[in-house]
C-alpha cells in the first residue's frame, strides 16, 4: 500500500498536497503514476505504508 502526495493542474483548477492511497504492486503504482501525470498532477510522491 502507498500513499501518494501530489499537486494537479487540469487545467480549470490547480490544487495543492492531494493524498490518496494506492493499493497494488510496484509495478502497478508505476502505471498510475503515468496516468496521474497526464492528467496533469506534477511534484508526486509515493511513500509505502503499513497494510491494515
């Protein structure tokens, strides 16, 4: 599980210091970090974090 810190710009509204939670593999969070980025979020960091 990761926790994904981020800005994003989609081009109406740009925000700042978005969190979310990924669960999935690295190779998966990966993808959806190429994903994020074309949708315009920029600065993203990705941090592992205990499971539940």
């Amino acid at each position: 599980m990761y926790e994904i810190i981020y800005d994003c710009d989609d081009g109406w509204t740009e925000s700042r210091n978005l969190s979310e939670t990924f669960k999935g593999t690295w190779d998966e969070l990966q993808a959806h970090l190429k994903i994020m980025q074309r949708h315009g979020c920029y600065n993203i960091t990705a941090d592992a974090i205990d499971g539940e």
